[in-house]
C-alpha cells in the first residue's frame, strides 16, 4: 500500500523535467519574441501580442484532437512526436526570413507544443496514485509553474544584446533537453477497468461528436481557466515594457523570479489543502490575492511595489493552476484523462492568446497601467462563472448523494 501511495517515482521526476524544459522554452520566447518584433522589427503594441497569439492559434487547432490522438495512440509516442516537432521548430527559427516566415514557424511551433504538453500532463496523472491527486499534480503544475515565471525573467537576460542567435541557441538547447526527458518516460499500462470502459465505445461505428475531442466533465473548470489566462497573459507579454514605462526596468526580471518562489514555497500545503478539503478553499481566496496583486501592480510607483504585487500574485497563482488542472482530470473518466487534459489547456491557451492581443490593444489606446487595472478586473468575473459552472452544480450532487444514502 504504501509503495502505491508514493508520488515522487523516478518516472514522475522524468516526466516533471521534460515538462519543465518544455514551459520554460514556451515563456523565454513569450517574452523576448515581443522585444524582438519591438527591437528589431519595429512592430506596435499589438504586433508584439501577435508574437504570442500566432503560436497560440497553433495549439488551439491542435488541442481539441491531441486528447483523443493521446488516449487512441498511447502518450508516450505523442509525446515524443510533439517533442521532435517542438525541437524543430526551435530550429528553424535561425532560417526565418521575414515576419511571414516567422509567423508560421510560431504556428507550428504552438501546434507541436499542444501535442506536447497534452502528453505529459496526461503520463503525470497516470503515475500519481488516484487518493493524492491533488498533492501529485500540484507538484507536476509546480515544475510547469516554475517554467512560467523563470521563463520570462530568461527570456529578458538572453535579449539582454538583442542579438537573435544567443537567444535561439539557448532555447534549441532547452528544447533538446526536454526532448532526452521525454525519451527516458516510463509510462504505466492503463488500469483493467479503463480499458473496460473503452472497449464498448471502439466497438460502437458512429460519426465523431463533439465530445469525442472535449471532455465535457473538464470543460466548466476550464472555462473558468480561460478566464485566468487572458489576465495572467498580461505579465509574460508586457511586464518588461511596463517596468520601462514606470521608469523600474531593473525590477522585471526579479520580478519574475519572486513570482516563482512563491509558487514553490507554497505549493506543498496547497496540494495537502486539495485532497484534504474541497477545491473552493483554494480557489477563492487564490483568486482574490491574484486580483489584488494585479490591481498593486496597476499603481506601482517603486520597485517595492513591483515585488509586492509579485508576491501576492505568485502566492493566489500558485494555488489556482493546480486546482485546476488536477479538477478537470478528476472529474473525467480514467481512459478519458487525455481529452480532459486538451480541454483544459485547449481554453488556457485560448485565453492566454486572446489575452496577449486584447492587451495589446488596450496598452495601444491607453497605456499599460489601464491595462493592468482592466486584467485586476477580469479575475472577478473569473469567481463569478466558478460559482455558477463549478460551485453550485457541485454542491448540488453532493447534496443528492447525501441524500440518496439516507435513503
């Protein structure tokens, strides 16, 4: 028993490294690809979002069948199919001539991505015991975290010279790394009673729906982490010219890093707090903290504030992406965990991409301190739909449930 309780098995280190690299490659780029079209291309605000929203667009088309290509073909072999794609693509930016060429390298490079982390997401669920969960995947999202905000604050040092080539030798070395993680996975056979489940639904010939590539089960919570992307899309993206316009260009990149460890420091209790209590003891008061530090951050005068604002988001962030990435593979059947992960990122994604470009805009007509009052606000609308999609129907079932063994 206690053997198969364990989380931290040479398998699950492998799988969280290879994630790792992955996210860190994502955000070094989500970073310093926006400088880039600034420095070098001389693109606007909302050309700098593009940078972002093209490679999303790519996973975007891609996550609604990486789930099921996941679950039909095995996660190993799509994880290291997206994983060569993703080192090629790192590749063949050094040949990008353009911003069309570039633009459709950043296309495939989000689709491989899509590919990618739907596998890896899916192969760390199936290593962590079903009992802790919440304790398992909150370390797995800890490395995926961690690669967010080390990412950016990387990103910012390797363009520090703005040249192109230091930044893309790093990023293929990254990318390659992730790639030798990923061929050293050790993934389990499914469990007796998922292939059961599986079996009458192969032998069925009917047309494909809907929910063959979105797993309605994940999709309220995900919806609600749509929500929380295109707020957090605004610090990846614009952190560094924000700290330029507030004259504190020296605190970005620390920013980032106090972001990080607050990830790391709180993320043991809060996976405890996950499979001891319900989902709603970190979901509301991490959302709160993640607004009010959003909104510190939109009156920033000093780097003190920068850092506080750092602080109490890292801290509300830190409880949320792991509350929701371990709900939306709870709630969904074993053999469906793969399509449960797409979905979930499918609408991260989709509102980190939209996020980065509706931003843009918004720092375009205004500056960039609207645009951190408008991402301060939106996490309240995020509390609204979680109580209506996630809270109150939850709390109905359960009430139901209690019932019925009353009965």
């Amino acid at each position: 028993m206690l053997t198969r309780e364990r989380i931290w098995t040479k398998n699950f280190v492998v799988v969280c490294m290879s994630s790792f690299f992955m996210f860190l490659t994502f955000y070094i780029l989500a970073t310093a690809f926006p400088l880039y079209v600034k420095d070098s291309l001389h693109g606007d605000q909302q050309q700098m979002g593009l940078s972002i929203t093209i490679y999303v667009i790519g996973g975007v088309l891609i996550r609604p069948f990486s789930g099921q290509w996941v679950d039909r073909y095995g996660k190993k072999k799509m994880a290291i199919i997206g994983m060569v794609i993703f080192l090629l693509a790192c590749i063949s930016y050094f040949g990008a001539k353009g911003m069309f060429m570039f633009l459709v390298i950043r296309l495939i490079h989000g689709m491989s991505y899509a590919i990618a982390s739907t596998a890896t997401s899916t192969i760390a669920s199936s290593l962590v015991p079903n009992s802790r969960q919440g304790t398992g995947m909150g370390y797995f999202s800890m490395f995926m975290s961690v690669g967010m905000v080390i990412g950016p604050a990387l990103g910012l040092f390797l363009w520090k010279d703005k040249d192109i080539h230091v930044l893309l030798l790093a990023i293929c070395v990254i990318a390659a790394l992730s790639l030798l993680f990923t061929l050293g996975m050790r993934v389990p056979k499914p469990s007796q009673e998922a292939l059961q489940s599986v079996k009458p639904v192969e032998r069925e010939k009917r047309r494909l729906q809907w929910s063959d590539f979105i797993e309605p089960k994940a999709l309220p919570i995900s919806v609600v982490g749509f929500i929380l992307a295109f707020a957090y899309s605004s610090l990846s993206g614009f952190m560094s010219s924000f700290t330029v316009e507030i004259h504190q260009s020296q605190v970005a990149g620390t920013f980032f890093v106090v972001f990080a460890l607050m990830i790391v420091v709180f993320r043991p209790l809060i996976g405890k707090i996950f499979d001891s209590y319900n989902e709603h003891y970190l979901y509301y008061p991490g959302i709160i903290l993640f607004a009010v530090g959003m909104l510190l951050l939109s009156q920033a005068h000093s780097a003190t504030m920068v850092l506080v604002a750092g602080v109490i988001m890292g801290v509300g962030y830190g409880a949320l992406l792991p509350c929701f990435q371990a709900l939306a593979m709870k709630l969904a059947p074993e053999h469906r965990r793969g399509s449960a992960t797409g979905t979930f990122f499918l609408l991260f994604d989709l509102g980190y991409g939209l996020g980065s470009y509706v931003m843009g805009m918004i720092a375009s007509v205004s500056d960039y301190r609207m645009m951190y009052v408008v991402a301060g606000l939106v996490p309240l609308l995020s509390a609204a739909l979680y109580y209506v999609l996630h809270h109150r129907p939850r709390a109905k079932i359960q009430l139901h449930n209690q019932n019925a063994k009353l009965v």
